[in-house]
C-alpha cells in the first residue's frame, strides 16, 4: 500500500464515496485528514484502519449518533479506554442477539422448506400447508 493515499484510492479501496469520507471527517467519524502541499486528502495507514473499523461497526448496525460518541472517546485518549470497551460490550451483545433471531428465523425457514419438499414428494398431505 502507498503511505499516503488520496480521496479517490481510499474510496475504492474502501467502497465508500469520496463524499462520504469527506462526511465522515465533517461530522467527527474521522480525525482531519492530513493534506498534500497542494491541500489534497492524504490518508495514511492509520486512517485505513480506523475506517475499517468503522465499516464493521456501520456493517454491524450500530447508529452514526453512537460511532461519533465512540470516535470522540477515541479522540479524548487512553483515559477512555474503559468507557469505549464497556460502548462496544453493549453493542456486541446487541449484535449477538440480532444473530440469534436471524438463526432462529433461518431455522423456521428451513423447516418450511423441508415441509413443502415433503409436500411436493407426496410424503404430507396438501391439507397440512
């Protein structure tokens, strides 16, 4: 990876729109980035990183309100470590539970499925839909 990369790499190296990285430093997700003498975004490892982290968040549907309060913990140093483990215990266990109604859906699914295999192998009565 290049030490220093633009707007536009990091928008197709992440997925996200030039625009939305350019939103995500304007509402506080990001740190400033820093600028090329010409006053272009330049993005380091760093950046990357915490965008990554970022996305997992996004992806695992914690609220833009709720990753702006975990990236201005981050910003306010070591002293919230502690408030930011306890931020991301709480959104775990909210993950986990989605996860668990996502698997019992999936399990109805699949029994649905298996009943109207049955149904069409004529191994149940129609009656029972």
């Amino acid at each position: 990876m290049a030490p220093h990369l633009t707007i536009n790499a990091v928008a197709k190296q992440t997925g996200l729109s030039a625009h939305t990285l350019r939103y995500y430093e304007r509402i506080g997700l990001i740190a400033p980035v820093g600028r090329a003498p010409g006053g272009q975004r330049r993005y380091d490892a760093a950046d990357l990183a915490w965008l990554d982290f970022l996305l997992r968040l996004r992806s695992t549907g914690m609220p833009i309100s709720q990753m702006q309060a975990f990236a201005r913990l981050r910003a306010a140093g070591a002293a919230t470590v502690p408030a930011r483990r306890q931020m991301l215990e709480i959104h775990l266990d909210e993950v986990l539970a989605h996860l668990a109604a996502l698997q019992r859906n999936a399990d109805v699914l699949q029994a649905k499925i298996a009943h109207y295999r049955a149904l069409e192998a004529g191994v149940v009565p129609a009656s029972s839909t």
